[in-house]
C-alpha cells in the first residue's frame, strides 16, 4: 500500500512521525475480542518498529455510531495494552500515561496511538 498502512484483516498499522497508529475495523461488546486480533496482527504481520525502553503515552479512542456499544473503557484498555506489549513496549508497567475515551464517529472503530514520551516534550514547542 502507498500510504503507509500495514493491513490483515480487521487490523492495520502504521508509523506517523515518532507514533505508531493501530487501528481496528468494527466493535463488540467483548473487550476480550481485542487481544487476540491485535496480538496475531503483530505476531504475523508487523515488521516496523520494536519494543523500545522508557516510557510511553497511549491514547485509545472507540469511536462509535448510533447509541454507545456497552463496553467497559477499562476493560478494553487492559485487552489492548495487553496485545501490543512485547510490541509497542516491553511491559505494560511502562505507560505513563493512558487516555481512553469514546466518542462518536463516522463508523465504528477503535484507533490505538502509541508514543514515545521523549517523543512528546521533543515535538512540543
């Protein structure tokens, strides 16, 4: 793919600058669903960056359409920092900071942004 996205099935990714961006087609009301189709997606697929030491930022945003699915935020959080350890981050010990939020969108989806904290006070001005 010319933009930059790594795709299998429900699942693609790419690196944006110094964040890697996943995102996941679809909801359920399962946060249990979650870890499995991201963990096989970066067992199978994903051959860009590799865990890095230090700590990290994760913002993860469900966004939804018509009424909200009947999710727990912090079940889904657990699921997904669960799936991306070994990949995004060593160990999930190592997320200093962690925004979950929902919202409305234009179709249903989950985006997962992780970045370096060093990262972040670089690219502020």
């Amino acid at each position: 793919m010319s933009d930059g996205w790594t795709s299998h099935g429900k699942v693609r990714a790419r690196e944006e600058g110094a964040a890697l961006v996943v995102v996941v087609d679809g909801l359920t009301s399962q946060a249990k669903y979650y870890k499995p189709l991201i963990y096989e997606f970066f067992r199978k697929v994903w051959r860009g960056a590799r865990p890095g030491w230090g700590e990290f930022s994760v913002e993860i945003r469900m966004e939804y359409v018509g009424e909200p699915p009947w999710l727990d935020l912090d079940n889904l959080a657990k699921a997904i920092l669960d799936a991306i350890k070994g990949y995004c981050f060593h160990d999930d010990a190592q997320v200093a900071r962690l925004l979950v939020e929902r919202g409305v969108g234009e179709r249903e989806r989950i985006t997962i942004t992780v970045r370096k904290i060093s990262d972040l006070a670089m690219s502020r001005p």
